[in-house]
C-alpha cells in the first residue's frame, strides 16, 4: 500500500461523541489501503477551524472529506462551502428524530454546493464511497473494491446457506 | 424615530429570491421604528462574506440579525456560529416539502449554539420577536409593540363583528 | 455579578416532569450571572395562572420568558398571547413523538405573536438565547457569553486533540 | 324545532380566513335543527376574549363548542383550558404543511383537557359529532342523524348506480 | 351515584394487549360516577361483532363509545359507521410509528362519519371528554368534571410550589 | 378470452370520485382479458353493504377484490375483514397530506387480516398485481402479462432511443 | 396436505438478520399446509443471484414470493422486476426510523411492477396474503384460510371474555 | 477540453419524465468540460438493461454515472449493485409525496453498496459533485470548479447588491 501514502482523507466529527459510529469508516478505509485524519471540528463551535481546514484541505492533500453529524447537520455542507473536494456526508442518530433532522440538513443542499449522503449512520457507506470517488484514478483501489464487492456477496451467500441449514437442521 | 436611529438590525437573506417573502418583515420592523439594513449571502456560496459579517455584526452596530433560508438551511446557524447577537431563523418553504427541510435545519441547532425559531415564511414574526428583543431595553419600542398588540386584537375584534354581520346578513 | 440583580429571567414548566430536562437551562443561566425564577404552570390546567404572569411579567420585572411544554405544547403561545417580552420555546420530548408535535406546536406560531423555538429539549440553547436577548444592552452579560463561546470552542479543540490521540495511541 | 331553540353551539374560528372551510359546518348543524353563533377569537390575539366566551360559555347557554384553526392550532385547547364542554377541534390546513401541524397542536392534547379532533378541514364531522353530543339527551336530533346516516347511505347507493350505468353505457 | 346508573358506557378494544393503556380510562369514568363495560372486539376479526354492537349501541342504553385501536386504527370509524352515538378514539403507540399511524387512521374519517380523536395513547382524555359529553346533560356529571378540572388545577399548583421549594432549599 | 369469462374481479370504490384514478385499472385488467365489476361502497356510510358483498364475493364468484380509498382509508381492510380473498388496497390522494394517511391506513393492517397495499393512486399496478394473482392458476393470464412486461421494457427501450436521438439532434 | 405438495412458495431476506421477523411466516404458512423455502439474497449485495432466482422462480415452480427488507428496502422490487409472479414485500424496521423508510421504498413502486406492501415486519399478513392468492386456485387452502380466520375471531371472543372476568372479578 | 474526451459520465433516468428536471445536469456537466451520454433505463421495467450497463460502465469507460428516480426509486442502489463505480443519486418529486419518498430510498442504502444522494430535483448538484469527483484527479476539472465556485460567489454578490440598489431606490 505504499503506493498510496500520498492519498489523504479526511473524518471529520461534529462531536467525539460521534466517534463510536463512525469508527468502522475508518476501519473500512484501511481496509481499502487508505490512511486517514480522523478530526473534531464544529460548524458551530469551531466555524473559523472548520473554515480554515476546509480552505487548505486541497493544498494539504487530502483527497476527499467525510463529515459526520446529528441534528441540524451543517458541518457537511459547511466544508462543501470552503472546498471544491467532494464531501460526503453522514447524518448521525442524535437527538430524538433519529437522524431524519440531520439526513434533510445534509441531502437538501442548494444548487451549486453539493454533499454527498449517506445514509443515517452509514459510517461504512461512507468509506466504501470514499474508495469509489479515489478508485476513478487508483486501479489498485479499484481493485481491492472488486474484491470487497465479491467478500460481500461471499458473505450473504455464505449466510444463505448457513440459515438453509439452521432451517433444514430443525 | 429619532432616538432609534442607532439601533440596526440585519435581515440577511440565503437567496434574493426570498425577498418577497421577507419583506413584510422590513415593513414591520419600519412600523416599530427599526431601521434594517438587507442582505443577501450565502452560507454555501459566500461563507466568507456570511463569516466576515457575523464576525463584525457587533462592533458594526447592529442588535440582532434576523436570517432566512430555505432547504438545508444554514444560514442562521452560519451566522450564530460567528456572533453573540440574538439570531432569529425563518425557514422559506423553497423546494417540495415546504419548508420543513429548514424548518429541522433552522430549529434543531446543538447545545450552545442558539437560533431563535420561527414558523414557516414567518418574516411578520421575526419582525415582531426582533422588535420585542430590542424592547427589552427601549421603552419606545416596548410602547409600540403594545400598539400593535391592541391592533392585532382589535383587528380581530373587528373581523368578528364584521364576519356576525355578513352572517347574520344573509 | 451586583449590577444584575435586577434582571430576571422566568423558567415556565409545562410539567415539574420537565424540570430534569430544563435544569441545565437554570444553570446555564447562573454561569451567565443571570437569576430565574422556576414556575410549574400549565396553559390547559391553570389557564388563569399563565394569564395572571404572563400579563404582570413585564411589570413584574421579568425581561423574557422561558416556556416548556410537550405534545399539543400551547404553553409558550399562551404566554407570548398576554405579553410583549421576548417568550422562548422549548419542545419537550414527551409523549411518542420525539417531541415532534412540540416543536410544530411551538415554531408554527400565526404571524404578529411569535415564539422563539429552540430544539426539543435544547435547555442549554435557550439559557445562550436568554443570554444573548439580555446581553443586548447589558455588556456585562455579552462579555459573559464571548467567554462561554470560548470555551466551546476551547472544548471542541481538546477533543479533538483528545481523540487524535487516543486514535494515535492504538 | 322550536324545541332546540334553548340549545345553542358556537363555532369559533382562529381567523375569519376559516370561514369558507367552516360555512359547511353551519350549514349542516342548521339541517339538524341545530342554531349556532360564529365568531372570530384568536388563541394568541385575543386570549382574554376567548377566556371569557370559554368561561361563560355554559352559563351562556352554549352546549358544546367547535373550534377550527391552523398551524400552531391552540384555539381548541385554549377554549377547553377554560370550560367542562365539549371542545370538538377543526385543524385547517393553512401554512405549508396542509394542516398537519394543526393536526398535531389539536389532538395531542395532555391528560385533564381533551379536545375530540376531527380531520383535517372536517367541517361536516364537527358538525355530525356536535348533534351526536347533542343527540345523546335530544331524541329529535337524534332522529334527525338516522335520517341523515340513511341520506348518506343512499346518496352511495346512488352513486354507485349511476357510475356503474356509466360504465355500462360506454 | 345511583342517579346514575342508567348511564352507560363502552370502552371497546382493538386488542386486550391495549388494556394497560386504557384502564386509567376506566378509572377516571369511574370517578366521574359513570359505569363502563370494557369490550374486546375487532374490527378486522370480528366484525360482526362489532356491527352487533355498533347497532344495538342505542338501543342497549350506551350514550357514547370509547374505541381504541392501534396500526390501521379502523375500529372507531367501524363503530361510527353503525351508529349515531358519539365514538371516542384513542390511537394506540403498537408497531413501529409510535401511533402515528392509529393517530391518522383514527382523525382523518371521511365526510359524514366522524370519530372524535384524542391524542395517542390519551386514556384520560377520553374519559373527560366523555365526561363531558355525558355532562352537556347530566349536571351531576357537570359538576364532577368542575371538582375534576379544579383537582387538575391544584394539582399544579402544588408541584410548582414543591418544585421552587425543591430548588430554593439546594 | 371466452375461457376467462368465469373470472370475476370486483374494484371497489370508496367514493365516486375515486373513479378517474381507478379507470386505468379497470383498463389494465382488459388488456390483460379480465373482466370487472366497478362499485362504489363506503366502509363508513355504507357499511352493511360493504359486510353483505365481502361475505358474499366468494359465493358470486370474485376471485379477488381491488379497493380504492382515501384519508383513512379503512375500505381496503374492511373488505378483507368478511372474506379470505386476496384484497389489494389503492391509497387514493384526497385531502391535504397527499394520501399518506391513506397509505398507513392501508399498510399497516394487524395480524392475520392483510391487504395487499401498492402505491398512492397506483391503479395501473393493482391491476397488474390483480391479473400475476389470477395468472398464478391461470396461463392465459400469465401469458398475457409477460407480454405486458416485455412490452414496458420495450417502451422504456423506445424512449431511451427516442430521448437519445433528441439529444444528438440538438 | 399430499396434493399441495408441488405449491412452492420462497421467503427471501435481504439480510438473514431479517430471519427472527420472518419465521412466524414461515410457521404460518405451515399451518396453511404450505411448504417454503427460505433463502438469503441481497438486491444490493447479491443482484446476479436475484435475478437469476427470480427469473427462474416460475419455472422452478414457485407460486409466489414474499420478500423482506429494510431501509431502502429494493429487494422485493428487484424481484417483481424480474418475474410476473406475485411479490409481497415485508418492509423490515432495521435502522432508526422504524422501517418507515421501508415501508416507502415497497409501497411506492413504479406504474406496471406491483409489489404488494403489507405492515412494517408483518410477517404473519404476508403468509396470510400469500395463502389467500394461493387459495383462489386451490379450495383446501382456502379452506384452511377460513378455519383461521374463525381462529382468529374466536381468539378475540376468548380474550374478550377473559378480559371481561378479569374486570368483573376485581 | 479535448484532454478530457476520454472521461465520460452517464446520466441514467428512470423514465424520460425526468429529462427536464435533469438537463441542468447535463448542461452543467458541460460547463466543465464533461462529455456525458443520457439514457433512460428502468430498474422495473428493463432490470437486464440496466445489470448489463452497469456492469459493463466502468470496462465502458465510464468513470461514474448519475442516477435520477422518483417513488421508490430504486435505480441509483441498482446501478450500484453492480458497479464499482460511484454512483449519484438524484431523488425526483414524482408522486405526490414531493420525492420524500425517493429521498429514503436512495439515501438509506445498506452497509457495503452507497450511493451519493443529492437534493431532491437535485440535478445541478449531481453534476457539480461528479465534477468534483473527476476533478481528484484532473486539474483542468479542479480548475473549472474553482472558477464555478468563484461565478456562484461572484453571482450572490450581485444580486446583494442589485436588491440593497433596489430597496435603496425606493
């Protein structure tokens, strides 16, 4: 993989209390050979870091930003507003809505700025999106999706059979 | 109005096809004697101009800032990121779901980070709630915000009678 | 925190089942140099109470209104029927709905008496919006809220710095 | 009906705007040999007028009370804060949202103070429910809602003909 | 309460797993010094129970129904739809929508037919309102509902008195 | 299509002025050689008619049942209530939430008494749902809804060709 | 059950994680003396096995197929798309709105490719629904479908007895 | 832009209905300097068409394609399934519930298989965010982005000061 210690992405967290379910993006990245930053920054908050973050990140080298929050979600769209780097974004479960304030904070974006959702808690959507977006140029990460892919039709099929047993078992 | 004369309030607007639908609120806010300075920025197109602003909306005098948005609707909450001036939200029913998108987007802001609310296209409102913020500390604007209780209540007095004597008419 | 002892801020519950949720509103508060004062009053079980504070609040010193409620949550309209001070909202998530019913019934106030909503069950957003409201012409207390956006902010930095390196320290 | 003339309904519209929705349900409860009074109160405009008509309604006379509003719809509630009569609730479908915020602001009402909502827009139902509260203790309107429920069963009937030879006649 | 005794009432579930739910309905009737048979029909089961019932309601002495239901709540409007006395609905929170689904199946009846809706899960809001309609002819019921509506009003005065006392003793 | 001609399939009706939204239904079960009676019946206002043809549609020969309805739509599992034929329920899109409460109406039925619900105004797909039911034991039917299928893909074939051919042509 | 021994009927999950939903299905349609198979395929995961499954499900010798899934639930349309055999889809409540988004994504199939939707994780309707259709061809299913729903009604007369004495021996 | 010839994209409709909600898309994509071809395909109605292009896209030279669908639109999730490719997802607000509806199923995709969900009618967006995913890797794409962003900037800032021109001439 050292082919691709030049690709940077970028987690970027509205709180650290969203790390938990974002965690397997990470995990997925790696898995897809790609390292990345995980960061605590807030729309609201922190808007100069989010701001400051968003303008460099192209010269800093990131390829691509991943933004996760809850309720009314604005860190998504407002990394969108500083970079013209693809954001994806991750609405997150908080409050009493269960992510549908923060799933239409981040899908309903104005023309010309967009963000790319997922869905509610799809922290593992979003890493598999992320490996997508760099695989347009990196074969070797196209290569190791073709092989996600094909683990994942492993699996059900694997868990067909498994369930066609347990039935058959009883 | 003259003793107003250096209170200003901001109606910054995400689009200026929102106009139509905030104008009302200037106009209510010209019956309180507030003057209000409009304008039109971006969240996402020009959040330098929305962050530049917010940051100086204190030292440049203004009050409060009162802020529309439709869809994903940022804006209010851009700005309260950057001031600690009261920032009043009105959701624009832009898009297809008539402004509950922003609606969620506006009113569902995390702890710390305050947007006063409003309903829906409610720009008499967030003339009536800035008006009643800076009545707190100006007798005069306090003493017109009675006014216009008793003639919001004798209008509806006087649509009674006038609808009993359509009735009653018939 | 002398100068301000003439300012007060009322805390109107719906419910005393409220108060758990409401708490960090009155503490905030407190951390803003701002007294409260806590009243359990219903807009459907003493209808004339509400009425008897609401019209006397200004008189009676009050510089705004803080107003829980659940469900069909009438009580912060009732209250911002009978007065000219500034009434914020907060939906209060009981019942099935997330407090969904709440926040419609709180934000979607007619157009001339508006309520200021906050999120359901932002308690904390409404003592920053009490705050910002009376920080409009008490420097003392805007002096108090640019500390407290500080320290968010600061709050922010350290988790951020706090998850880095825990994610670094794996 | 010179029996009914002692039994007397109220129909209360949060804004004269409801009239046309609400003609119907005058219209109907005439048919039923029932007489009402219209009248304009504002939950949030005129409170005091719709506590003193809610608090001298049964001295007054009145049997039960309709009330129709929209969006954040406290007129019911706030008429049944005040009085043991039925309170039946109109949500009518003003804002964005085709009434479904009045819908929620009407139904979910706390435990102590109901208000029996009908739809959306349901002027004949709150008509229909008013002479089946009345019916309870009447036996002529009673009488005159078997003739109703029949009339409605043959205007289907009817219906069901004409579409059928309709059909057939093609 | 002898007086009384010709008075009676239907409680009629969907499912007897909503008797929980509704057994504070039963109680608070039963304050109120009305008799109620608590039925298990189903609208989609047995249906011609329920036409049964429906039918013979009037006949059978019952002055109002109280039907509630959860999902596709149709048992109220079935009720509605044989008889003219009054139908109480009370949506149920089964399923996975917290009752918003029974809330609409049960406020929203057609023309003609009307179920006099109460909040999801508003057991006591029933009872009331049946109260009440059976007190638009009963002034013993009347004046129950008076003590009733006071005891509500006490009530909350005492929490708020035991809540600042709660607070001024920290 | 003689050898059908002993196929029976009711639509039924909620109201008449379904019967625009429904007419391409009954257009679809002739293409595909089914015959159909169109009635209007209404689970609220009509309700024995509705019980006397549910009980009896087997006995006359309907092997299954479509039934149109709007608001809460309580037709579809009224039928299904009084027969064990296979009862497909159209959400129709009358009143102000644009059928949604008709869907849940529909949908959310309780165990051991379905509906097969499609999509709001879906008349052309109860029909096809209609005739893959009847072509379970019928080849004919079967035939003819391959050729149905087959001939949705080649209109999709036609326009893709015909929107590409318009394209170029610019 | 010997002569039903050739119905075949396929239960497919979009996730074995479905499996606990669903079994009650399985054991229904058992009752109903209607075998099944029970497989694990993914619209998403494993598309060529859909299809595949579902072009072939005819001449396999399936009748019908009941498919369940969550989120945006596209498996039981994957599979109507690929068949003119009956599909009904069980909308599965995995994520965080309940299944509510499940619930859309099956009911609201496209003009020409039905799939019939029943309630959010109910299993047991779509065993009914699928023994109905099977029933129109075949007199002993249909004849088992009406032993059950005499169970049912039964079911309900028992508990509303148990229900009554439980009361009455209070 | 002849160095970006061989960069092609695809824009797929799930029915031509969608054209004129999708050519600013097109046109859009054109600005920088991105060829793409436009086809109608349906996930319904021709499954095999749509397996065999997606498959086939990224040997086809495709680097991502742009899938627009209203109702339970599963074509973006389709596509998806076979592809490695990004996909985006444009909901589109046919039916009647204004692309809520397509807004879930195209945003809640499973673990494993995303797509990039855009607003509803989002057809700007699309090609804005496919712009930005191409520009990962062409600097002429990155380039024109920037300058795009720059015109949306550069646009707001004249309609701010053509509206202040307008209100000021007043």
């Amino acid at each position: 993989m050292q082919q691709l210690s030049s690709i940077k992405i970028a987690i970027v967290l509205g709180s650290d209390s969203d790390w938990p379910t974002m965690q397997p993006c990470r995990d997925l990245l790696g898995l897809f050979g790609l390292a990345c930053d995980v960061r605590v920054m807030s729309a609201h908050r922190t808007p100069e870091a989010v701001m400051e973050f968003s303008r460099t990140a192209h010269e800093n080298g990131y390829k691509l930003i991943i933004a996760a929050a809850g309720m009314a979600a604005a860190l998504p769209g407002a990394i969108a507003a500083h970079t013209i780097l693809p954001v994806i974004g991750v609405p997150i479960a908080s409050g009493t809505f269960g992510g549908f304030d923060a799933l239409l904070s981040i899908a309903q974006m104005p023309p010309g700025v967009p963000v790319a959702c997922v869905a509610v808690g799809g922290a593992k959507n979003a890493a598999v999106l992320a490996a997508q977006i760099i695989g347009t140029g990196e074969p070797d990460v196209a290569h190791k999706l073709q092989e996600y892919k094909s683990s994942l039709a492993a699996e059900v099929v694997r868990r067909d059979q498994s369930l066609q047993g347990q039935i058959a078992g009883k």
